[in-house]
C-alpha cells in the first residue's frame, strides 16, 4: 500500500471514529442507550452541542481534504467552521464570565445532573478544545483550497495547534485511566471520556490532513536513525507510562497492608524486568537496522570506490592505447621486414646449391658475396626479434599494471612492495604526465613489504600523481618547459612515508579544509568530479594512515601520506 493511501486510510479512520463517538454521544440521551455515552454510570456522557459539532468539523475535515472547492462551498465551509469555532470560544469566556454567552442554555433543554453536575451542557475545555479545532482547521483549508500549501510557517501552525489538542485530550484520559477524572466534584464541567476520544480522534485527522512534510509528523517520516529511534522510542515511553499507572492502579488494593516501600519496590523491579526485556528487543532491532545500514554503506563505498577507480582507468585508456600502440608498431614493421627478409634467404640458400657445378675461383666468389648477404640479413633479423621481444615485453608490462590497478579482487589486505606500486601508477599514468612533467623518483630500496590493499593503495598513487600533472598542466599550459613532480618513500618513526611533490598552481589555503570533500574541485567544468582526493583521504583512513597537504599559491604542493607497515 502505498503512503498516500495509507495517510487516507488514517484520516478516514479518524473522521469515522469521531463521527461514531457523536452519534453515540446523542443516542445516548434515548433511554436504554444511556452506556453509549458514559461507558460507565459514573461519568458524565458527551452534551448534544458537543456531538454536533464533532460531525461538523469531521465533515468539513473530509472536505478540506478534497481541495480546491467552488466558492459557493468555500464560503458554506468558511462559515460552518467559523460558528464552530465561536460556539466553542463563547463556551469558554461565558464559564470565565459566568454568563451563558453562547445561549446553549436556551437551545438545549435541561437533561438532569450527575452528582451536582449538569448533564448535557458543553464543558469550558471542550470548547477550549473546539475553538483550536477549528483554527487548525481553518489554516488547512486556508493552505489547501487558496494555494498556500507551501507556506511552512501556516503549516507548523496547524500543526502545532493539532499537536496541542491532542496533548489535553490525552491528559484529560489519563486522568480518566487513572480513576482521577479531571473537575468530578467541582463546579467546572467536566469533559466527558468520550468527548476526550472524539479530541483524540479529530487531532489525529487534523495532524495526518496538514501532511508528513509538515510538523508534526515531518519529525517520525523518513528512514534515517535518528527518525527510526523516535517512531521506536516515543510509543515504547507512552506504553511505559501507561503501564506504570495501569499497574499501580492494580495493585495499590492487593497490597494495602503491606509495607509501601517494599510494595515500591516490587513495582520497580516488575518495571525493570518487563522493560528490560522490551527494550532487549527494540535494541535487536534497531542494532540489526543500524548494522544492515553500515553494511550497505560500506558496499556502497566499496563501489563508488571502484567505479572511480575505472573511471581514472578510462580516463587515461586514450594514453595507455598510445602507449601499447608504439611498441605495436615496431613489433609490426618487424614482422614486415621479417617476412620480406626470408624469401631472400631462401634464394641464397639456392644459389649455394647451384655454384657447386662451378669452376672453383668462381664458385668462391660467389659464395663470398652470398655470405655477406645472408649474414646482413641475419644480423637484421635478430635485431628485429630482439626488438619485437621488447615492445611485446613493454605491452604486456603495461597491461599487467593496468590490471593491478583495476581488478576488485586484489581489494584484499596483503603484503606488497610499496614502491612496485608506484612504478605501477607511473606506467599506467604515463601518457598523463609525459607532456607536462619529469618525474624524479627517489624510492627508498630497503623499505618492507607493507600489509595493504594493493588496489586502493595504486589508487592513492594514480590520484595524486594525476592531481600533480594537472596542477602543473594548469600553471604552464603546455607552454615553455616541463615542471617537475618528486615522488619520494621512506621510513620515519616506523611508518612509510610517500611525499608527491609538483611545482603547479597550488591550493588556495581557504580551500585546504575542503580538499577532501566529496565533489569538491577548484577545476574547470568538464575537468574534474571532486572524488579524487575524497576517496584518496577515506583508501588512507582505512589504513589508518593520514595524510597532509602543504601548498602555496602559484609555487606548487606537497601531499604526504604515512601508513603503518
């Protein structure tokens, strides 16, 4: 089902439980039905007013809910819930006044009294209660049939308005729960139990009819923590309380001789064993929520890690193709000449068979000048497989680097040589930073192994590299000569240290506290997704290493990563 039809159903429901609490209400004074409006003998049962205007604001609730309406029913509708609205109020000062200002003694006949208190007369809460109905009602209809449903501020107004009703009414039903009935035994009204459900009911309507954007409900919606613990925690501190009361109301007359402090006492521990296990289960389920939540982000991060990992492979693939193509080239020229090279051989080969019918002197001389020809040849063409083995060698070099740099599966911790995965970034990279820079390596030799993810740590490497070569790209423009980038590992206080030195642009300091965040690029529209860095910072933190950057404007910058070994 759908939340639409789900926020229907609700407002449905509410309308229809408000309007059946006001038709018992007014059933209640036939004789017989009296218990429709009590629930007990002892309480006092809905006033007709009441009810009336329970389905006259259930009604217009319906309509409110429907929209945009003809002016002709607007101004029906302004109407019904504006005479609401001033019944209740009137109610309210006439009770403060002590004068019947809204003339329901006048419209409504004498019905009896219950222990002092007149039966059928509407209580001063009730229309407290009637007139902020209204008002709420009022601003939705305003937001829904004017066109002011994006006016937040009407909205928190309606809102907060219902919040309250709902928040008196369930005040005045604790109070029945409780056995203490607010007013019984003044000379206030009380509000009747089933006025306070009629409250409950309207409020609810109200609430889901100003919409889950709006507040209240903006505050339970949504599939965050913080909102899934409140939809948890607020019903499981409401049943708390409710069965806190419930249990003393049943118990206080079982244990009335006893000593009241070790009643207390069991009625604490009763309250810990019971919500010791509740919240046992609610912690389940929202440790397995919260567990299942970091499991899809770290799959997540797994593979936006891997998707910009090829994504920089695809980014240099027109530079490796250039870089496989040149060997590609000579191995095929080799080839050529190769194979223009053997029928030539071969009919030297022939020619040695045939001089044997020669005279001696020229049979020498012959084979002299064959001699030299094959052995020309042959020297030419070890030359050509020396070369051919060398790009064929170069080529697939480069392809074992690209596939260190991109398979998922080496994502794995495990022993490497830290400076082979430099030499790997610097192959696959080549084509990047051949026109703008000279890179001057100084790998410290004697480093160990590094336990590591060879994938992400070649992605830290490639990242910073490539940064450097546009930074460089972006001060010199390919213009005058190249710039420089340093690449340097060693060992310091038991860490391995990789410094990535260019002499470019450099980084604005206001922007150092920004270099990691993802998306974030001083670059130029088309030249950069502002994940590099970003994913470089979260590879290095996972290795609980760190890594700090040192810049200066228009000079060049420094990246320095330490990891453990």
């Amino acid at each position: 089902m759908k939340e639409s039809q789900v926020e229907l159903l609700i407002l449905y429901s509410a309308v229809a439980c408000s309007m059946f609490l006001a038709i018992s209400g007014l059933v209640a004074y036939i004789p017989g039905f009296e218990v429709l409006g009590r629930v007990r003998p002892d309480y006092i049962p809905m006033a007709p007013s009441t009810a009336l205007s329970f389905m006259m604001l259930s009604f217009l609730l319906l309509f409110v809910q429907r929209g945009k309406q003809q002016p002709l029913v607007v101004g029906l509708l302004f109407l019904s819930v504006s005479l609401v609205g001033t019944f209740g109020l009137l109610e309210l000062v006439g009770f403060l006044l002590e004068m019947d200002l809204n003339f329901e003694d006048v419209i409504v006949p004498k019905l009896g009294e219950l222990k002092g208190i007149p039966v059928g007369r509407m209580s001063p809460s009730t229309g407290g209660l009637f007139f902020l109905s209204s008002i709420s009602l009022f601003v939705l209809f305003l937001c829904r049939s004017m066109g002011a449903g994006s006016e937040v501020n009407v909205r928190k107004i309606s809102g907060g308005i219902s919040s309250l009703i709902m928040l008196i009414a369930s005040t005045i039903l604790l109070g029945y729960l409780y056995g203490t009935p607010f007013f019984y035994g003044q000379r206030t009204i009380p509000m009747a139990l089933t006025t306070a459900l009629g409250f409950m009911a309207l409020s609810v309507g109200l609430i889901v009819a100003n919409g889950r954007d709006y507040y209240p409900l903006n505050a339970f919606v949504g599939s965050s923590t913080a909102v899934r613990l409140k939809r948890l925690f607020l019903p499981l501190i409401v049943a708390f309380i409710l069965i806190q009361g419930s249990l003393t109301i049943l118990l206080k007359p079982l244990v009335s001789g006893l000593n009241e402090a070790f009643v207390t006492a069991i009625i604490v521990i009763l309250y810990v064993f019971v919500f010791g296990i509740v919240i046992n289960k609610v912690s389940k389920v929202v440790g397995g929520q919260i567990d299942k939540t970091e499991r899809l982000l770290r799959e997540a991060e797994r593979q936006l890690s891997m998707a910009h990992r090829l994504e920089a492979i695809g980014q240099l693939a027109s530079g490796i193709a250039h870089e496989i193509n040149t060997p590609l080239q000579y191995v095929g020229g080799n080839l050529h000449f190769m194979k223009q090279a053997l029928p030539e051989i071969e009919q030297a080969c022939s020619k040695l068979q045939l001089s044997t019918d020669e005279s001696k002197s020229e049979r020498d001389d012959e084979e002299s000048s064959i001699d030299k020809h094959v052995s020309g040849l042959v020297e030419e063409y070890g030359a050509a497989v020396s070369e051919s083995i060398n790009g064929l060698n170069h080529i697939s070099t480069i392809v074992r680097a690209m596939k260190k740099s991109s398979h998922p599966a080496s994502a794995a911790t495990q022993l490497a040589d830290f400076n082979e995965l430099v030499e790997t970034s610097l192959l696959v990279s080549r084509n990047e930073w051949k026109y703008v820079a000279e890179v001057d390596l100084d790998l410290d030799e004697s480093l160990q192994a590094i336990s590591c993810s060879p994938a992400g740590m070649t992605q830290v490497v490639l990242n910073l590299l490539l940064n450097a070569a546009q930074a460089i790209d972006s001060k010199n423009k390919r213009v005058g000569p190249k710039g420089i980038i340093t690449i340097k590992t060693y060992e310091e206080d038991g860490m391995l240290v990789l410094s990535i030195h260019d002499d470019g642009c450099g980084i604005a300091q206001e922007h150092w506290h920004r270099v990691y965040d993802p998306f974030f690029t001083t670059k130029g529209i088309g030249k950069g997704t502002g994940q590099g860095l970003s994913i470089v910072y979260d590879i290095v933190k996972k290795h609980k290493g760190s890594i700090e950057l040192d810049s200066q404007l228009g000079v060049g910058t420094t990246f320095t990563v330490r990891l453990p070994f």
